[in-house]
C-alpha cells in the first residue's frame, strides 16, 4: 500500500475512533443535535458511538478494512440527517452560519475518503 494511502487510512480510523469515544464520553452534544422524529436518542447515540469506534478498529485490520470503509461510509450517511437538524438549528452549537453549512459538504468529503480506501491496490489489484 502506498504510504499517502496508509496514512490516511491510519487518520480516518483515528478520526472515527475519537468520534466515537466522544459519543460515549460526551454523549449530551450529540443528544442535542439528534432530529426528534429519531426514536431511542440515548440509544441511537450509543449504538452509533460503538459503530464509529468499531469500524475505526476495523479499518486498521487488513482482513477487515475493505468491509469497515464501507461501513464507515453507511454510518455517516445515516448521521447526515443529524448535521441538516444542525444547520436547521444553529442555536444548538453557537458558531458562524458558515461553519454549520460547510459541515454538510464536509460529511460527502468523509464518504468519499472512506470509499478511497475500499478501492483496490494498483500495485496488487487487491483492496486496502
């Protein structure tokens, strides 16, 4: 694997591990921005929070980080719904309205980092 492509492997699962720590540790926040047509909030937060720090595990795990990308890439399109209630909901997370738009384009550019490394190897033809 070339090292550009196992750095970023190495910075996105730290990126999802952390994430997910946070919804463990620090699970209010993410409660805050939780749309209410969600059921179970508390649970959604926890379940979601053990996903992110699972698949980050996974994805260090060369047997399973083609299968942990992608579903790194379902998990954040299914929290999506969580970033528009922010942005419809400035007021949650005090900041400049820019900010909460940029996180939504921000969202894609995680899926599409996650699906660079479901892509196989062009030196070997075979995935991450």
């Amino acid at each position: 694997m070339p090292p550009l492509k196992l750095i970023s492997k190495y910075l996105l699962a730290m990126f999802m591990i952390g994430a997910g720590t946070m919804h463990l540790v620090n699970p209010g926040f993410f409660l805050k921005i939780m749309p209410p047509y969600f059921p179970l909030h508390d649970e959604l937060v926890f379940v979601s929070g053990v996903f992110e720090i699972l698949l980050g595990g996974l994805l260090l795990v060369p047997r399973f980080s083609h299968p942990a990308a992608w579903g790194i890439m379902i998990l954040l399109i299914a929290v999506f719904p969580a970033n528009i209630y922010l942005y419809q909901h400035q007021d949650i997370l005090p900041a400049p309205p820019i900010i909460h738009l940029l996180r939504l384009p921000l969202q894609g550019v995680f899926i599409l980092w996650a699906y660079w490394h479901t892509r196989k190897d062009s030196l070997t033809g075979t995935p991450d």
